[in-house]
C-alpha cells in the first residue's frame, strides 16, 4: 500500500532525508564549515559581516573554515601576548577590507580567504620586530603588508587556477621575506632579529632531553599562528578539533614528522623544543590527509610522506635563508602541498576539486552518501 | 530636408568623422605610437628600417613606442656619454639583427620589441665595467649578451602569453645578472664594479639635503638609461612627453613615490641623490597609469600603488641581491607591473588586451569615440 | 604487364617496404631507441621489466633511450668506482620502483623516465658525501631521495606539458640542491664537502697546459654521470654512440664549447681539466641537435649556440651557488634546453613534439620517409 505510487515514495524518501539532514545539521550546527551560517547573515550590519569573514580568515591560517575556530584561535593568540593579537586581528580586519575596497570576488571574501595572508604578515612583524610589544609604529606597516596580500593573493589567483591549485599562504610568505629584506636588522624604524639557521651550523652542546621533544610537538601547531606556549598551542588545536576531528589529527601526526624528521637532521634542540621543526610538517600533513584528497589509507600514507617531505624541505630552505638572516617561514609546507596537488597517478584520483573542498569530515560524507544513493538507484531500477 | 535619406545622413557623418580623424592625425604626426609611420616604410632600403626599428626600440625602454622619441633619447645618452650611447646603440642594433636572422615575427620586430633588451644589456655592462670607458674588447660580450636578449624573448614569449602578459624586461634582467655573475668582481678580461646595498647597511652620516632628494625625482627617469645627470634625464622626460603627456607626468610621479619610498626606509643617501631609488617606481607607475590600463582616477590610484610596491620590492631585491654584490636592476618594476596585469577585481575591467595597448591618450580616444559612437548609435536607433 | 593491376602493384610496393623494413630492423637491432624489445617483453617476469627499465632509465641520464647503452654505461661506473655503480644502480631501482607503486602511467615508466633522475640523485649524494665510499648510512638518504624524485617528477609533469615541456633532470636538480642544504658541510650523519666556485675568484698560479685541456673535453661526457676518469667516459660516449652516432658528436661538441666558454671566463684551471666546464655544454647541445629538432644545418647552428648559453649559464650559477656552498648541477643545460624548446621563430618549424621524440637518426629517416612518400604519391597521382 505505501508503495502504490512512485510520486507517494518519493516524497516520502525525501522528508525521511531531510529529518535525517536536519539531525546531522543540529549535531554539526557549531562543527565543520558553518555554512548554514551564510544564509542567517544576508541582510545583518556591514560590521558584523567583517567579523565574521575576519573570524573564518583567522581559522583559514590552519586550513580550517569556521568562525568559532577563529574566535578560539583568537582567545588563544591573546592568552599567549595581547600584543600579536591586537596585530593579528589588525591584519586579518585590513586585508579583507583592502579585498572588499577592491572589488574582489564576494565569495573569497565572506569565505574570509582575503584575511588570513594579512593576519600571518602582521604577526610575523611583530614577531620579528626587536622594537618590543606595544611599538605602535609597527601598526603601519602592518596594515600597508596586509593590504599588499590582497594585491599577491589577487594576482597569483589566475596564475595558480591554470591547474586549479590554491594560493595558500604564497602571498604571506613573499610579503613577509620582503619586509624583512626591505627593512633590514639595522633600520632606525623597524628594526628586526636576523633570523638562525635551524641547521647544525654549531654543533649542539647539551643533551637532548626528551620530555621538552614530545613538548614541542604541540607546540607545532601553535608555531603555525607564531605561538610557542603550551596552552594556547592546545587551545588552537582545540579549535582545529572543533573544526574537524580528522584534521587536528594529522596536525599533531605531521608535527611529530618534522620533529623526527628534524632530530634525523641533527637540528638545533631550541628548534625540536620550541616546535619550530613541526609546524611545515603539520601544515604538508594537514592539506593532504583529508582536506584536498577523501581521506582513505591512501591518502593517509601520503600525507605523511607530505610530512616529511615539508620537514626536510623546510630545514633546507631555512639553512639557505638564513645565511641572509631570513627566516623559512613556510614556504616549505606550501610548496610541497602545491606539489602533492599537483601529483598524477594514484593520489590524483582521491583529489577534490578546489571549488568543493570542505571539512574532512563533509568530504568524506558527501561521497559516502553519493555512493549509497548510486547503490539505492541501482536498486530501485533492479525493481 | 538634410535629414531625409538615411544613407545620406550615413555618408555625411562619415565624411565629418573622416575629416576629424585628419585633422586630428595632423596634429599628432610626431606624438604617439606613430603608425602612420609604417604605411610611408613598406618600400625601404633595410638600413633605413632597422634605424627605425632600432629607434622604436631605444623609445621601448621607457615604455613609449616612437622612432622620434628614440632619436631624442639617444641624443641624451651622446650628450651624457658618448661611449654609453655607442653601447646602447650597438646593443639596440645587433639584438634587432639577432631577431630577423633569427625569423622572430615581424610585427615584433617593427615594433622595436626585440630592440630594447639587447639596448639595456649592453648599456649597463658599460655602466657595471671597471674597465673605463672606450675599453673596445667590451663590445663582444655586449653583442653576445644582446643577440641573447632574443632568445630570452622569444622562449619567455610563449610562458606569458598564456595570461596574456608581456615579456617587458625580464630578459635584460635575466641576462646582465647572469653576466655579473660569469665575470664575477676580479674578472682579468671584463671586470666590473660590485654593486652596493641601497639598504641602510651602514647607518647615513651626513645630513639629507632636501634640494640633493628633490633634484632625485627627475634623474629617477633618467637612470632608467643609467643615466644620473640633470640635462639628459630632462632631455628623456621630454622625450616620454612627446610620446605622451600622460605618461610623462606618471613617470615623474612614480619618481617621487619611489623617493619618498626609499625615505621611509631609511636608504642610503647618495640613492636617493642619484634617482636610483626612484627608476622602479617610475617605471612601475608608468607602466599602471595609462598603458596598460585606460586612464581615470581608479587606475591613477592604483599606479601611485604600483609605484610604491615597485619602489619597496626593489629596496628589498637590492638588499637580497647586493649580499651576492649584484644589482636589482629592475626586477621590481618588470614583476609588480606583472602582478598588476595579472590583478582580478575593480582593476581588471579597465585592462588593455595586450596587442591594442598604444599610447595612454590614444586609448582613451578609442574609448570615448567607442562611447560616443554607442550613444550616437543609440540615438539613431530611437529615431 | 607487371603493372596490370593497381592492387598488385600495390602489394608489391607494400612487400618491398616490408622488405626493407626488416633488413633495417636487422641493422639497427640494437641502436636507437630498441622499441621491438617491448613486444618481446611483454608476458616476462617483473624483475627483468624492472632490469630493463632501469637500464633505460641509465641511459636516459645522457639524452638517450636504449637499454644496451645503459649496461655499457653501467660498466663504465663500475669500472670508475663500484661504490658510485651500487649508488646509481639503488637510485634508478629505488625511483623505478617507486614510481610503479604511485601508480605513475605505465609507458613512463616502462620508458624509464622515472628512473634517471633518482639514479642522479643517489650518485651524487655519493660524490659529495665526504664520508667516503662504502658509507652504508648513505644507503637510506639515497633511497628516500629517488624516492623523491618521482614526486617532483610527477608533479612538475602537469606544469611543464602545458608548453609541452619534458620534466628533464629538474627534479635532481632540486633534490640534489635540497638534501645538500638540509645535511649542510657539518652534519653529523652525512657530512658532505662544500662546492668550490668555478669563477676566477682566486687567480690562477699555474700555467694552463694545453693537453689537459683537451683531454677535459671527453671527460666533459663522463661529468654528466659525475665520472672524472677518461677511460670510463669514453666508454659512456661509446654508448651514446651505439644509440646514435649523431647524439654522439654533439656530446663531444658541446663539451668543446663549454672549454672554450671556460677559457674565455678565465675559470679555476681544475674545472677545465676535471670536464666539469664542458658537460653543461654536451646536455645543451645534446638536447637541441637532433633530440628535440630534426637535424639541419639550421639546428646545429642552434646546437651550437645552446651549448655555449649552456656553458655561460653553467658558469654563473656556479659563481651564484658557490657563495652558499653549493654546486650548479645541471642546472644550466636544463633550463637553457627548456628555453631552446619554447623559442619561437624559425627553430621552432624543426621541433618535434615531445610524444614522437626518438634517437636523432630516427627523426630523420621518418622525416625523409615521409618526403620520400609524399613524392611517391605525387607521382603516382599523375599517373
């Protein structure tokens, strides 16, 4: 009887889908990519638009997409110095409204992917500055940094789309080498510590302890955001967690790589303790296991190979600049995501196309569910 | 009564428009890209075409395309010395000969496309010897590193096109670094000079002179030539002037945005007294306001943007690359302009596509006759 | 009346070609590019695929493609240094194999194009190593550089055929120059020896002996499998020779040009003995006469002038590199041979699309063939 007309099924199908959808979308409502919370925003305060867009450029830093995140993030930056939050807030707030002035694409900008290059220069200033916290002359070419990541950002965009790659943190990671150059360690305005080498230049004069090693693997993904305190460092992965489980996973799983990839280099233990050896490899870990491939054993051995691949890249290129005071922020980690994107053969068949990448998590769903309603239609048409 | 065939009217405005159009072609006989030029050309002896094109080429330089503007600035360099003008014009010549040996398309090669390259390498490996002048044995790699700026050209050529980007000067820059490289400081048949930091290495003695900085704007355009004295680099503005006014006021004005620049950061003073610190803003404002962009106040704004970004990258580049004792040429210009072809957003929908853009007022010409053409059109149709 | 029917006459024109086919398929059983041997291949056992493919992949490092060379090649490292023949042999095995289970496309790798740049890259880990040979531990950064390899390949592959650009020995270049400045000269695990620059930094005391010299220019074919022995080099350039006598000459040529290039920059006498000034040349000029272009007069005259920019590019790089300890590699033949395919103009007309590329004396014959046909036919339609 309740099989007496095809039109009957089908709704029924449907509303059975859709409470199932409402379900998952109650359990998911503050997890994953928040993309419900577009519709709820159309017609709020200009204001409250740019937070919102700055709060998903704050968690786009650690290749996550969701407004808590940020404010996480945030909370946690501030915990860690007041001082870098205030710039990175300044940055984010900056870039997206330098992309808004000129006219870039709605979409990348409320998908806050404008504010996340600014946010990384002008903390990376402050990190670099040797002029102390709360030198307000910094403000300046914090904003002037941020706002040349929307021009970096705009122009690499076509360039990059050729082979539908992303323009990741490319722009951050130019603006920032150039600042440094531009300014120089002596300059009476914004004078700057030269950056070390991580390599075994001098060879390390005190034993290795393991606790502060272990230690440094948390603190890796808090180098991603230039935070090397344990707290806020958990608290940030607390947000990548409440974001998506499977990514905080292979950022705490590529930390790890770099610091053995590190220790396998002999590098300087201030960098295994300070983290500073894991955030490349967690950032290579993270954009391939799960976010720009479906997860799977595959793509899983991969990302460690990306791991690895971004440590000792990042310790090469960091023994390279540092013999001009640079540092390597993470060129490296970008670099080789760019590559691993880029691979043909068996990784490129689990690859998302750039326009549908989201949560691990909703990747994995989406395909789950595409396959189960190819198995129901193939059965239905049996019937 | 004069209105009561449709194809009189037709013919009458045609003959108005054609009248207009003589009119206007005999009052920019000598200003502008000069086609005309090429019509009265078919029939030549080869020498007199190739002191043509070499012309359009010495003209290329400073992004005008005129053989008078050419002869105006090879009048300049003679007056500041003869021996660069020698090189200049060797270095125009064989590079231009390379290219129809070489069966380069010839279009390009009219144009003086493949002219100023070779122009530009041999001047500066006469500016970077330390041989002195008239030092004859120069002239063979100066003919060799020129006849290279063709290949350089045509294999980039294909690279840009994609993104419909010029190849502009990136084969000058790429061929006088490599030679300051293979001849290296202590050279025994080419030596050459290493070049010095622009960058505040060692902190400014002397008091800035501010009539020294402000005499800096106008030499600017002229070290686009290597050219540092007063009377040239006035004799080359002139030149750009006659080419078009508009252009001329942005390579002043990227001058200044390049000298204020370099003030920010604290350069060296004798930079900013030579104009060295601002040629890459000239350029890279030049090259936004109204080449190869249809000039307003968007464009003009973000050619005072280029200017800045140029003038910084180069103040950064020339850091990097004086640690290695080579010169940033203008590497900062040729990539900032780049980036700003590449530019999406507000910036995009005033682009020239690259084989219509001529001279600033003769683009915005076609567009306002474009325009009005579309209201008369309009118009006739309401009729 | 042997003429009676048009389809006898074509059966017999066909039998006769098949004739001829077949001597010339006996002549040349074991030059060229062997491609008979896939067919026997087929139903084999994968350790004697995996044996061919890599002999393939040895000979691949000097621009050719035939397992016979390979061996020849083999011996001749084994003959210079065993522990350089074990490097290379775990390199081109490892980077073979690793490609296989990336799921890397079948007719690569069956081509050996996965093999070489790993063989590289594991040999001159081994050259640099200052460690000394029969260092086991070296055995593990080997492995995991040709490993590498095979992702650099894969990833560059997608970029460089939108220009239809071959991958060449980019990825050991980079590898190469990544695993020097990940170790640096002081690592405690593997040490290596700093390059030396090739300019004339510090003069030359000696007197340059003329014998030495041209005895260099052989050795120029062996630096390409960094031997510095002449009996083993001219061993290597026997097995060029059994590929194709005209790839063969070039080597040699170029390796002159690239001395010469030397003598003219007034190098370390020791780079102009060792070979190491010529075999940037021999690549260029491999690549462009008869590999990529169809050999004329023409492109040996571009030959020529690829090897010499080879030879000037080899030599500043060098001077670049060396201010950081590192060595240029190959980078110079790659990139101006990169250049050379992407010229337009009249070389461009000669260029053979990278799928149909075969040994120099193939290309011909086909090119003649294919005339010849195209006469044969045209007589026959008068007819």
């Amino acid at each position: 009887m309740w099989m007496d007309t095809k039109a009957e099924e089908k709704e029924a199908s449907r509303s059975r889908a859709s409470l199932g959808q409402r379900v998952l979308n109650g359990l998911l409502f503050f997890t994953g990519d928040m993309e419900h919370l577009n519709k709820y925003m159309q017609d709020k305060v200009f204001g409250l638009l740019l937070a919102v867009w700055g709060l998903r450029g704050v968690s786009r830093v650690i290749l996550a997409n969701n407004p808590l995140s940020g404010a996480l993030i945030l909370a946690a930056l501030c915990w860690a110095s007041p001082w870098q939050a205030l710039l990175g807030t300044l940055g984010v707030l900056t870039s997206t409204l330098a992309a808004v002035i000129m006219g870039q694409d709605g979409a990348e900008v409320s998908g806050g992917l404008h504010g996340f290059n600014g946010m990384l220069v002008s903390m990376l200033m402050g990190v670099f500055s040797s002029a102390g916290d709360w030198y307000w002359w910094l403000l300046l070419p914090a904003c002037l940094g941020s706002a040349t990541c929307v021009f970096l950002f705009s122009g690499l965009a076509p360039l990059l789309d050729r082979w539908d790659l992303p323009v990741a943190v490319f722009p951050f990671n130019i603006v920032i080498v150039l600042y440094l150059l531009c300014t120089g360690p002596y300059n009476p305005y914004f004078p700057h510590h030269p950056a070390t080498h991580a390599g075994p230049m001098e060879i390390n004069a005190t034993e290795l302890m393991a606790v502060e090693v272990l230690r440094g693997i948390p603190l890796g993904v808090g180098q991603i955001f230039a935070c090397g305190a344990l707290g806020p460092s958990l608290l940030i992965l607390g947000a990548v967690l409440l974001y998506s489980p499977l990514l905080a996973a292979h950022a705490l799983l590529g930390s790890a790589v770099g610091t053995l990839a590190g220790l396998s280099m002999a590098v300087r233990h201030e960098s295994l303790y300070s983290g500073l050896s894991g955030f490349n490899g967690a950032l290579g870990c993270m954009a391939v296991g799960g976010l720009f491939f479906t997860f799977n054993w595959r793509t899983h051995l991969y990302a460690i190979a990306s791991a690895f691949l971004s440590a000792y890249a990042d310790i090469a290129l960091s023994n390279l600049l540092g013999t001009v005071g640079l540092p390597a922020c993470s060129w490296a980690a970008t670099m080789i995501a760019t590559l691993m994107l880029l691979l043909t053969g068996s990784l490129s068949t689990y690859r998302i196309p750039m326009g549908q990448v989201m949560s691990p998590e909703h990747n994995l769903r989406s395909r789950k569910q595409w396959k189960a309603g190819k198995t129901a239609e193939g059965e239905s048409t049996n019937v």
